[in-house]
DNA sequence: TGGTACGTTC
C-alpha cells in the first residue's frame, strides 16, 4: 500500500466486506491521509482503531506534528499508552521547526535526558537539537552537543555530519564546518557533501563550492544542482544560475519545485519575460502553481518585468495568504509607480508583516512622495506602537529627509535610532550621512563617516558627492585618493560626483583627466550624467568648441539629457545658431517636456532675441503642454511649506506676505545706505 | 510502518 488510492480501496472493502483492517495497515493507512494532507480522516480511522500499537500512536503525533497543531499532537503524546524514542523525537522536532516553541521544545529535551532508563538518544535527538541552537543562536550549547555525539558514536551518521557542518557554517565559523567536512576523508557521503556546498554558498565562496560540485560529478543529486542554482541566483550570477539549470536538465537530474524556485529568482534579476512564461507553463502543467514559493516567485518575474496585468492573475490564484506574493506585488506596483494601487492592496490587508510595511516606505520613497512617508509613519507608530522601526522603515525615513533637505525630522530620527539602541549596519550609516549631506550639515556626515569602522564604497560616494556639492572640491579629490589607497574601486556614482565637483569648480583639465580614467583605469563606461556633466563643464568654462568635438566622441545616441546639457552651454556662450540646432533635436526627443521650452525661451529671451523666444512661446502653447511649476520649501514647525510664484494658498500666506514685503523693504533700504555711503556726494 | 539536507519578499 503506497499511494492514497490503494489506501482507500483497503478501507473501502474493509467496510463492504466487514473486517478490520490490521493495526500495521491502519498505522500506514494514518500516515497517507497525513502526507495527503487529510488529517481528519487519519482522527477519525485513528479514534475507530480497536486495536493500537506504538507505531499507531507515532502515526497520529506525526500527522498533528505536519499540519503544525501542536496542542493536539501533545495531547496525544501524553495520553499515549505506548511511547517510544520516535514519539519523543516527533514531538521535539514539531517544537524546534514551530516558530515560538523553543521553551517547551528545551523541556521536553530536558525531560528525555532524565529518562535515559527508558529512552535511549539517538542521532535523530540530537540533529533535531542541533537544529534549536542555530534558531536560538547558542554556540556554546552546539559545541556540548558535538562532544557528545562523538562520545556516544552519534556523530558517524551522515545526517548527523551534515547537521553538524548546517549548524557551524550557520552560527559559528565556516571554518569550524570545513573541520567537520574535512574529518570524513575519503568517505564523504552524499548529504554532508550537500550540507558542505551549501555552507559554501552561504559564505559566498562560490569557487570553492564549484571546485566540490565539479570533482565528482557523478555524486550530485538534484539536492546538489539546486543548491548551486540557488547560490547562483543569490548572488548576482543569473546567467550562470540559468546556465546550470540547463546543464542539471542535459546531466539527466529531474528538476522539481526547489530548482523552479531558485531559478525564478535568476529569472526576476534577468528581467526575462520569455523564461518567466515558460517556467509559469511549466509549473500550472505540475500543479506546482499552489506552491507558495513558486506562485510568489512568478508573481515577482512578472513585477520585475513590469507586466502587473500577468502578475495580478497569478495573484488572484493564490488560495492562501502569502505575504511573499503580497509583498512582491506591492514592489511592483511601486516601481511602475502606481502607489493608489500599492496602497489599496496594503489597505486590503488584515495582517500586514514589517516587510509588507517596509516595501510599502520603499515605495512611496521612490516615487518621491516624502509627505507618504511621514504620514505611512504615523500610521505605522499607530498600529505597531511597541514595536521598534525595522532599519529599512528608518532608512526609507531618511530618504525622505534627505530628499526634502529636513535636517530636524533627520536629526529625531537619528536620535530615535541611538535611543532605541539600533545596531547601525552600513544602510544606517550611509542614509544619515547622505541626509546630513543634503540637509546642509556636513560636518555631521563627516562625524559619522570618520565613525563608520567598516567604509564601503557607498559610504565614500556621499561623502564624495556631499565635499562636491558643498564646494570643496580638494576635499573630494582627496578623499577619492584615499579611498584608492584602501584598494576599494570606484563606480559610476564616484566618477559623477568627481566629474560634478570639477563642474562647480571649472576645472576643465581635471575633470578630462577623472573622466579618461574612468575607462582608462578603471574599466567603467561613462554614462549620460557623465557625458552631459562635461558638456555642462565645457560651457560653463566658455569652451564651446570642445562641448562639440566632445559630443562627436559619444558612442551612443544622445538623448534629451546631453542635448539640454549642450542647449545650456549654449546659453552661457551666446551661440544662439548651435541652440537652434540643438533646439530640433531637443523637441524631437522631448516635444512634451514644458521645461524644454521654457529653457529655450529663456536662452533666446537671454540674448534679447524676443522674436525668437515669442515663436518658443507659440510652439509651447500649440503642443498644449504645460511646465510643472518650480517651487522652494522650508522646513518649519515639523512641516514642510512649499512656495510658487504668486502663490496664496498657504494657510498663513497673510502673514507671510506681510513679513516678506517688511523684509524687502528692510532689504532696500539697506542697499540703498550701503550705495549712499560708497558712492561719492552727488 | 516512524523522524533531519536544497527554495522567496523590503
């Protein structure tokens, strides 16, 4: 009796023909309605059992033990007339793999120590424990265990072994599980291999767990291929995961669900929609779909690729509730920028993870909705009020600061951040220094990145961009030397900030030298910001000349970025036949961008040529299309107070007018004191 | 006749 289906024929004649079953049939009987996922039927054949055995009583722990009802599954253990190791082990690994049972999981360990009369451990016991201390993280306890595995001969087992390299790779040192590994000699088996490739891949030493996969081949299972098409995935090395995939097919190694999950996540980093839909046809043939890795994983392809239509279908299959999939849709939404849509499936939600809250911060920070921010914050505090911000809410808060130069929410949010005793990892730090950047406050940045033990290179490229933007271009150059010095190589976020601080500066020759060495040097192609910086820098130099031999250089098309770039180099040079060139090219690219023509109008309104600026004027109003309206902001009273031109709508716009027309006044007259008192006696 | 390795989101 294997499947379900011979299960219930036995039943069936059982009942037609009047007998009953024996106990060893019933026991195996119990276990196919659990593994089936049938646990009332394998109760009730259970309660109807006149006859039971250890094993039956193991049957019944173990089916409540999988469906994760564990109040009932100890209930049974202590009525059970019977019990052996196994019931015991059952119910302890039910304890460790449930999330808030590790007490009660510690006891009953406790309790079958005092019962070494009667049970004996075996290297189940101690696995399953094994597995507890990488939950609770307690080394020193992993370390007890291991002594005695080898002191009772448990430590022979190849589960044992692999449990043992599981948990020192997780929880103390890869070295310790290398130890472990190497001890077996020549007879490694199949499973610690699988423990050991996978303790590689989680310390990121990929070569290694190539060099262990490659070796013997013959000794990969599907186990082995999955790992490494995971790791593969995991750590920016999608091809190759698809690669392997391939290769796992052509070795005669069947996929299963596992290698469809891991290659989902290559196939979302390659943004590839063909692969996705072929995965997709795959798993729905499978019945794989119900699997909540796999549903959640299809839905982030189709997100990544920007086809929310596909992912929402996927979606509305989901049978359950799958915060994976909810999360991955938010993220979605986000990055098309739909954030009415993002929001009406969070508010949709009645129990929200800090994930789902997170990706929801991310989203609004991304499409530059600061007030979102604060306000989602609030909400947050109001739902969540004893719970302590998840780092990537705080920096996410940050964003928002920075975004909108708000140096006193920036500085509550730091001080929230040391009061609550946050461990500040490289995210923290590089957001608030990049906020105090923006905000004005470098000498801030400055203190915590002189603070920092661990500088990556996002910490050196705000504070980079931070001396640029503040004018202190030695600084900056400085400061990117030192980070060469520390073997850390640039980017192209580097090479933009140096390029930028050479703009501000004018120094033409130094930015022509960073920019040659950008591909020089460094092997970095230049991008649009770094083309249209140095456009930028040879027009604000008076070098229009070069601006367009430069140009000729570009490899790729120019886009509406280099063309307003040159159209301003144009403006400072009063060269108004090459803006009328430039002027062509600009509206073909980017007719419907009111600010295009208000930059043209502005050029030719510039160098008094009103006929040419009237004819922008006419050609803006005949396109319908409109300039969004520039506008500045001040930060004051915990709230952000926008102004436009002419603008009233301001609850105190009375008395902020009356104070600006005071100020002006004040103004004049003192210039007009300080011209009368330089000027000579008329 | 029972129990442990390889899979995801910000």
């Amino acid at each position: 009796m294997r499947t379900l289906r011979e299960g219930l024929i036995l039943q069936a004649k059982a009942i037609k023909y009047g007998f009953t079953p024996t106990v060893f049939s019933s026991n195996q009987l119990i276990h196919l309605y659990s593994s089936n996922g049938l646990l009332k039927e394998a109760q009730r054949l259970f309660d109807e059992m006149p006859e039971r055995n250890a094993f039956s009583w193991n049957a019944i722990v173990s089916a409540h033990v999988k469906a994760r009802n564990l109040t009932q599954a100890r209930a049974l253990f202590e009525a059970a007339t019977q019990r052996d190791i196994v019931t015991y082990n059952l119910m302890l690994s039910g304890y460790v793999s449930a999330e808030g049972y590790e007490t009660d999981a510690v006891e009953l360990f406790r309790q079958m120590q005092s019962m070494s009369d009667v049970i004996k451990l075996d290297e189940f016991t101690l696995t399953t424990m094994l597995n507890l201390v990488v939950k609770l993280s307690s080394v020193s306890c992993g370390r007890q265990l291991h002594s005695y595995m080898v002191k009772t001969g448990n430590d022979l087992n190849g589960f044992a072994r692999s449990s043992l390299i599981d948990m020192y790779s997780k929880r103390e040192s890869f070295g310790e599980a290398l130890k472990v590994f190497g001890q077996l000699g020549g007879r490694v088996d199949l499973v610690s291999r699988n423990a050991m490739l996978a303790a590689c891949c989680r310390e990121g030493e990929l070569g290694m767990a190539s060099d262990l996969f490659w070796r013997e081949t013959e000794l990969n299972d599907a186990v082995s291929w999955n790992t490494l098409i995971s790791a593969f995935a995991q750590n920016g090395f999608a091809e190759e995961s698809v690669k392997m995939f391939v290769e796992m097919g052509k070795n005669g190694i069947r996929w299963n669900e596992h290698t469809f999950a891991s290659l989902l996540g290559a196939c979302s980093a390659l943004k590839d929609l063909k692969l996705g839909k072929e995965i997709h046809c795959w798993v729905v043939k499978n019945g794989s779909i119900l699997n909540p890795f796999i549903s959640s994983g299809i839905i982030d392809v189709y997100s990544k690729c920007g086809n929310m239509k596909y992912a929402e279908s996927v979606y509305a299959t989901d049978e359950v509730v799958n915060s994976f999939s909810i999360t991955n849709m938010i993220v979605g939404y986000s990055s098309q920028g739909n954030m009415s849509e993002a929001r009406r499936l969070f508010d949709s939600l009645t129990e929200k993870n800090s994930i789902i809250w997170t990706a929801l911060f991310c989203g609004y920070l991304k499409s530059q909705q600061c007030e979102a921010v604060f306000e989602l914050l609030n909400e947050y505090r109001k739902w969540e009020p004893s719970n302590v911000l998840d780092p990537l809410i705080i920096v996410s808060v940050l964003g928002a600061c920075a975004l909108q130069a708000g140096l006193e929410p920036g500085k509550q949010t730091h001080a929230y951040i040391l009061r609550r005793g946050i461990v500040m990892d490289e995210k923290l730090t590089s957001a608030l220094m990049d906020m105090y950047s923006k905000s004005g406050s470098l000498g801030h940045a400055e203190k915590i990145f002189d603070e920092v033990i661990k500088r990556d290179l996002v910490h050196y490229n705000i504070m980079i961009a931070g001396y640029a933007h503040h004018g202190h271009r030695d600084r900056a150059f400085q400061l990117y030397h030192k980070m060469l010095d520390k073997s850390l190589r640039p980017d192209t976020v580097t090479f933009l900030a140096l390029l930028s601080a050479c703009r501000h500066c004018g120094l033409v020759e130094v930015g022509e030298k960073y920019f040659r060495s950008m591909t020089e040097d460094h092997n970095i192609l230049p991008e649009i910001d770094h083309y249209s910086c140095m456009i930028d820098l040879y027009g604000r130099t008076n070098q229009l000349e070069k601006a367009v031999d430069f140009m000729k250089t570009i490899p790729t098309d120019f886009d509406a970025v280099i063309w307003g770039a040159f159209l301003n180099a144009c403006k400072l040079n009063g060269k108004l036949q090459l803006a009328r060139e430039a002027e062509k090219r600009l509206l073909a690219i980017e007719g419907e961008n009111g600010s295009r023509y208000v930059q043209l109008a502005n050029l030719y309104a510039e160098h008094g040529d009103w006929a040419e600026m009237e004819r922008i004027r006419r050609k803006m109003r005949g396109k319908e299309v409109k300039k969004l309206a520039g506008c500045s902001w001040v930060y004051v009273e915990n709230a952000v107070n926008v102004f436009t031109s002419g603008d009233t709508s301001h609850g105190k716009a009375e008395a902020i007018y009356s104070t600006l027309g005071f100020l002006t006044g004040e103004l004049s007259e003192m210039a007009d004191r300080r011209i009368r008192e330089s000027s000579p006696t008329l």
